[in-house]
C-alpha cells in the first residue's frame, strides 16, 4: 500500500507509522487520517507485526487537526463525516501502540497520543490542548483522558487557558512513560516496541484489554474481567510453555497460541 502522508515500514516485529506532512507541523487532516487507519488496520492483521509506533518528527509530532479543513465545516459535516470516525480505528487496534512524541502534540495530537498504550517523550515535547483559542473544546477525549491523568485543577487550565505540559511534567503526571533526547527519544521507542513484540501474544492482548477496562468499569466489574482473560490463558500452548521454561531454566519459545 502506497501512503502519501505516512511513512510506514516494517522492523523486527515492529510497525512503525511516521506522520509524513511536515510543512504543516503534520496537522492531522482527514486525508491522512484515513490513511492512517488503514495503515494501523493493516498492522493489526500482520502476523509479521507484534507492536505499533506511532510518530512524528522532531519538530512535531503532530499540531492538531487540521484548522483549515475544519474551517468552514457545519456541526451535520462534523457529525456525518466517516473520515472524522476514521479517528476512532487507534481505539480498537488490538495490538500495543507506542507514541514517539517530540515537539508539539497539540489537540487532536496530543488526544491521539493518549490514546496510544505508551507515549515517550523527547524533551522538546510539548502537549496541550489549544482548541479554546479556536473557540472550541476538544474532541477526541481532551476533556476526558487528560482529566483522569492530570486531575481536575489542571485539565481546565489546559482545556481553558491552554496551559501546556513540558515533556517532564508529563511524565510525572503519568501520561508519558519516558523521557529521552531528541536524538535517541526514536530509537529508545523502537527499542521498548521490539521487547513488546516479542513477549507472548495472547497474553499481550489481554492485558492491554484489561487496563484499558480500569479506565471503563467499576472496579468489581474491572476485577472480573480480568479473571476471565486470566483463566482464558490457561488454554494457551504459550502459557504451559512459558511455565515449562521457567522451570527448565530456558527461555521461552512464544506460538501466540
Ligand atoms: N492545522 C492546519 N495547519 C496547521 C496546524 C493545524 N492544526 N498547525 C500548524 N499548521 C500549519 C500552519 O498553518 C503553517 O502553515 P503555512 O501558513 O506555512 O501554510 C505551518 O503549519 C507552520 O505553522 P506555523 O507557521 O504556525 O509555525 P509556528 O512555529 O509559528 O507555530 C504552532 C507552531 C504549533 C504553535 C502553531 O502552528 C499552532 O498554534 N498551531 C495550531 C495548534 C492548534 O490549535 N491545534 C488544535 C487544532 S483543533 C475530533 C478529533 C480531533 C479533533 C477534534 C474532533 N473528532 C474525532 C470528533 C481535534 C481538534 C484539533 O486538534
């Protein structure tokens, strides 16, 4: 598949999708949002693929939604537009999503990038969300995700006054995981990707499904998701085989079976 505002390639297990629109500090346009739903699609359904990255450049990851194809659209256009839903496809991808974040992430920069499992940082990071200034609010979970991560006092200076989070500051929030130099912030990301990629499948699968059901359920529902996927592994090959390995003092040999 040919992109023309992605850059997507395929490394040690890794599926890497670079945002590929510098000129415009990769603002997130229907075009490439589209594209980079087929391209996270695609990597979900490889065999080949064991984890996904998502990343910009140095500059910016990404600096929003595009304004200038947002500008004149009505609230029906917002509403019926499937490009826009395109959005949601990082919400279901099944396996896990780093961000590579340097520069700005900025509204829909910054929602996508918490809606990844794991964001890392460069230290020229900078996340926010500056839709006030547009005379709107954000849209893809700015007022929601940002809220549990940063508590209420800070979510409405960031969603009200644009208050922006220094890489650092994020990571101390709990939102970024770590923090790296410009040079090494990328290499670092496919590093922690290509160890994802390579523990056991099924086991990987489930366990992103039951923390992201820390953020949707009560806790007693919470609990009993997570027994279910827990008991569900026992009929694993992957999982005899890893016991078996601990025991024979061997590493283990993972089917994602
Ligand atoms: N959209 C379109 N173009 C953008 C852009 C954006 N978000 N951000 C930057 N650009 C373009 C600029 O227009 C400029 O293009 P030319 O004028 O050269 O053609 C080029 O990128 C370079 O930008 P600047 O000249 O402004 O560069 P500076 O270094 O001076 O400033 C900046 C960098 C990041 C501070 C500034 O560009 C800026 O403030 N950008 C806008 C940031 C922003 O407001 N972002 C939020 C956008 S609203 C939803 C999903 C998502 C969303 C909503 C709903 N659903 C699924 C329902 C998300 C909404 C948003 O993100």
């Amino acid at each position: 598949m040919e992109y023309q505002y992605l850059i997507v390639e395929k490394k040690n297990r890794v599926g890497l999708i670079r945002f590929n629109r510098p000129k415009a500090l990769n603002a997130l346009s229907p075009e490439l949002m589209a594209e980079l739903g087929e391209a996270l699609e695609a990597f979900d359904a490889d065999p080949e693929v064991g984890a996904i990255v998502l990343t910009g450049n140095e500059r910016a990851f990404a600096a929003g939604a595009d304004i200038k194809a947002m500008a004149n659209a009505s609230a029906v256009e917002m509403l019926m537009n499937d490009l826009i839903q395109r959005w949601e496809t990082i919400l279901h991808v099944k396996k896990p999503v780093i961000a590579a974040v340097s520069g700005y992430a900025l509204g829909g920069g910054f929602e996508l990038a918490m809606a990844c499992d794991m964001i890392i940082a460069s230290e020229s990071a900078q996340f926010g969300q500056p839709e006030i200034n547009l005379g709107i609010i954000p849209g893809f979970g700015g007022t929601q995700r940002l809220t549990r991560a940063v508590g209420k006092a800070l979510a409405m200076e960031m969603v009200l006054l644009d208050r922006r989070l220094s890489a650092e500051e994020a990571r101390q929030f709990g939102l970024v995981n770590h923090v790296f130099p410009v040079e090494t912030y990328l290499d670092e990301t496919m590093k922690l990707a290509r160890k994802l990629a390579h523990q056991a499948p099924v086991a990987v699968r489930l366990g992103k499904e039951a923390v992201n059901k820390a953020f949707e359920l009560s806790l007693q529902e919470g609990l009993a998701f997570e027994r279910r996927a827990f008991h569900l592994l026992f009929a694993t090959e992957d999982q005899k085989e890893g016991m078996a390995a601990f025991i024979e003092k061997r590493p283990p040999q993972w089917k994602g079976r």
